[in-house]
C-alpha cells in the first residue's frame, strides 16, 4: 500500500511517499522537498562580502550559523590568499553566544512547537504549550540580538570581527536573561535542577522526570515509540572536534571525503530538489546526537551504549544539548574581555582571488559553504546544510539515515513523528 504524508509544521514543508505491508507497517520510505529556491545561483556574480547579507536569508531558523559559515568561508579564502585576518577573543566569544543562542532557540521550538504537540496528536492529547515556548525562545532571542543587533537575519559578522561593541550593562542584561532561561529548563522543561538531570540520566530517571521533556518521552512510551527509529549508527562532526565514527571506529574527519549526490534529484528524474550529502561515499547522522557521541557527553553516551540510536537517546542528546549550551552562554559572557578590540580590519575583498570553506556545527548539524572567488567576486557557492545528511534520499537497498530510522514503523503517522526526531527543515535543503 502506498500512501503520502505531507510534513507541516516545520521550516517549510515535505512529502513523504511510504509503502507499507497489509498491517500498515512501513516497508520503504521516500522523502520529497518540493520548493526551489535558488540561493546559491543567486550569489554568483556578486561581490562576495554579499553573502554576510544573502546567506542568513536561506533560513529563518538558523540565518546566524549560515552568517558564521559564511564569514569563516571568507575568512578562510583570505588565509588561502596569503592574507592576514586577525579575531580577538573578544569577537569569536560574541560570535559563538550568538550561534549558541540560535541553536538554544531552535531547540525550545522543536521540543515545543513540535514534538508535544505531535506526539500528544497521536494520542489524543495535544497540550497548549505554545505560548509558554514562544516567550521562553523569544527571550534567547533577545539576548542574542543585544550582540547582533536583530533576530533573524542578522549580518553583524564580517571579516576581521564584529560589528558590535557591547558594554557592561548590556552584558548585565543578557546574563539577566540567560537568569531566565535557566529558571525555565529546570522549572518546565526537565523539572530537576540542570545538575541532576547531567548526573542521573538513565531511562528510567528520563521517564521519571517531571518536566514538558519528561511528559515527551512518557508520550513516546505510550506509543511504543521509545526503542523505534535506529539508523546505521554512524555519526559526523566536521565542525572543531572533526570525527567521523563508524562501528563504533573513530577517525578525523575530512572534509575532502564530503561529496553531494543529486541522483534522487529532478534533474536526475527524481523526485525531490535535494541533494544527499555523504562522507566517505556513505550516509552518516550529523546534529546532537553525533556531537554528544563524539565529545562523549556522559549522560548520552550512557544512552547510546545501553539503547543504541533509538528515539529515546535522540530526543536526550537534543535536550541534553540545550541544557549544556545554556551553560557554556553564561561562560562566554561571564569571561568576555571588553576592552578588546571588536574589528580589526583585513586588506580590502576585492584583493582575494582564491577558494574558502566555512563549516559551522547547526542546530541540525555540520553545515558547509564553500566558494571561490576572483578578486573578491564570487565565481561559485556551494552550500550543504544538515538536513542534506540526516534527510538524504537513498534508495530502498540503501536508505537514508531517517528513511532506515522510519522503516519497520507500525503506521505512517507513528514513522512520520520518528522522523520529527530528527528535526526537520526544509527551506535551507532546496537551494
């Protein structure tokens, strides 16, 4: 039996095609995205500080890791120019609080505006939980904008820095903040201080726990869904840690074994305008999970070792994550120098003939922009983002990891919120 599921609610929209057995089991999963949108033809041509203003327009959930992917892409052609570009301390710690905090946000909303709602859907007690989860993410957006000056969109990095200079009170303003978001993990979300949930992580302690994520995986439970979704077990970080793992094998990774696949494409007589991203010729999971693996966060890790890459330890290293990264904000502004400069200026772009790679650890995962450029005009840009890796199109001999995750699902609907697990995103797939 073949039937369509159209994935709302997320950034943008997907289809997916299953085919499933006489008792509605899911045999074979195909995922389409059918928007194109032409993002990185639109950059050829133009001068290339240009993409600090066009690439965090490819998404409007995660437009500052495309900044910073961007501004490290330039950064990088101006080192393989043999031009000097120099950051202070100062300028990359106000640059990850941003990133950070986009990341923080993104995981609020699919924890939220998602994952509840979806899973309560299914049986029959979706919860009113919105509001609470549009303040809270409101509020870390406020605290990244009092450093980039807007959310979403923002252009504030460039070459050489930052376009800010924050004082004392607006560092007092966001450690306020932060105060706040504190308040609201340990209170709503896991209902547990941040220190017993990092030091007790077990099944059993998870589905104990109190908060909105503890009402989640209690969801997930209900349905049969806990021990669902395992893929290949292989995960990517190409960011600053760089390891590949597979079979459980580490390994440094290399972004010259990064290679897209338009095989599933229209322009192949597919049926999707995304390409699938692979490493080594093979599919590999990026995101939370391949980043609490591969720094080998306790609590996670723990998880994966007893439950292997199953929704339950998904969902916790995204959580997990959130947890974590509100931690190491309020390290980042507690240490900053301000008396630091914020921009130290580089020779001027259109010095630079030479090819840049810029690699950002996303919400979702590595993201990558790549391109080159000719006395500061860009020739060529190639962007591949997260959901190219963990939302690749295989083939039914060799599915993609959240196709082989949705494969032996009891029903369509039960497979479709598996692959919400994986936190889903359109737009920025379909360049």
């Amino acid at each position: 039996m073949i039937t369509h599921q159209l994935i709302e609610r997320i950034e943008g929209e997907a289809v997916i095609d299953f085919r499933s057995d006489k008792d509605g089991r899911i045999e074979e999963a195909n995922i389409r995205f059918l928007h194109f949108r032409g993002m990185e033809a639109i950059l050829e041509g133009r001068n290339a500080l240009d993409a600090l203003v066009i690439t965090p327009r490819v998404c409007g959930i995660c437009g500052h890791s495309h900044l910073i992917a961007a501004v490290r892409m330039l950064e990088n052609a101006y080192a393989a120019a043999g031009a000097s570009v120099k950051i202070t301390p100062k300028a990359h710690s106000i640059r990850e609080i941003t990133r950070v905090c986009e990341v923080i946000q993104n995981h609020i909303k699919w924890l939220y505006l998602v994952m509840l709602h979806e899973s309560g859907k299914l049986l029959g007690t979706e919860p009113s939980v919105a509001l609470k989860a549009l303040y809270v993410s409101s509020q870390v957006n406020q605290l990244c904008a009092l450093f980039s000056g807007q959310w979403p969109h923002s252009s504030y990095a460039l070459p050489g820095g930052v376009t800010c200079d924050p004082t004392h009170i607006e560092v007092m303003q966001a450690l306020k903040i932060l105060s706040d978001v504190e308040s609201f993990m340990a209170q709503e979300v896991l209902g547990c201080s941040s220190e017993m949930f990092e030091s007790r992580m077990s099944r059993e302690f998870l589905l104990s726990l109190k908060g909105d994520f503890g009402t989640l995986l209690r969801n997930f439970e209900n349905l049969d869904l806990l021990d669902s979704g395992k893929s290949y077990g292989r995960f990517l970080v190409l960011g600053e840690e760089k390891t590949a793992i597979m079979n459980n094998i580490r390994s440094a990774s290399d972004i010259g074994l990064v290679s897209e696949d338009d095989s599933q494409t229209f322009a192949q007589g597919g049926s999707t305008y995304a390409k699938n991203a692979l490493y080594n010729g093979e599919f590999y999971e990026t995101g939370p999970l391949s980043r609490s693996i591969v720094t080998k966060r306790p609590g996670v890790t723990n998880l994966y070792q007893h439950c292997g890459d199953t929704a339950l330890t998904r969902i916790a290293a995204r959580v997990d994550e959130m947890v974590y990264l509100v931690a190491y904000v309020r390290e980042l502004l507690t240490s900053l120098d301000l008396s630091e400069p914020s921009f130290i200026a580089p020779s001027a772009i259109e010095s630079i003939s030479a090819e840049g790679i810029g690699i950002v650890e996303a919400p979702r995962g590595s993201l990558i922009h790549r391109a080159t450029m000719e006395k500061g005009k860009i020739t060529a840009y190639s962007i591949i983002t997260p959901t190219q890796w963990n939302l690749g199109n295989g083939t039914p001999e060799i599915p993609g990891i959240a196709q082989k995750a949705m494969i032996g699902a009891e029903s369509s609907a039960k497979a479709s919120l598996i692959f919400r697990t994986f936190d889903v995103c359109s737009v920025c797939t379909t360049h």
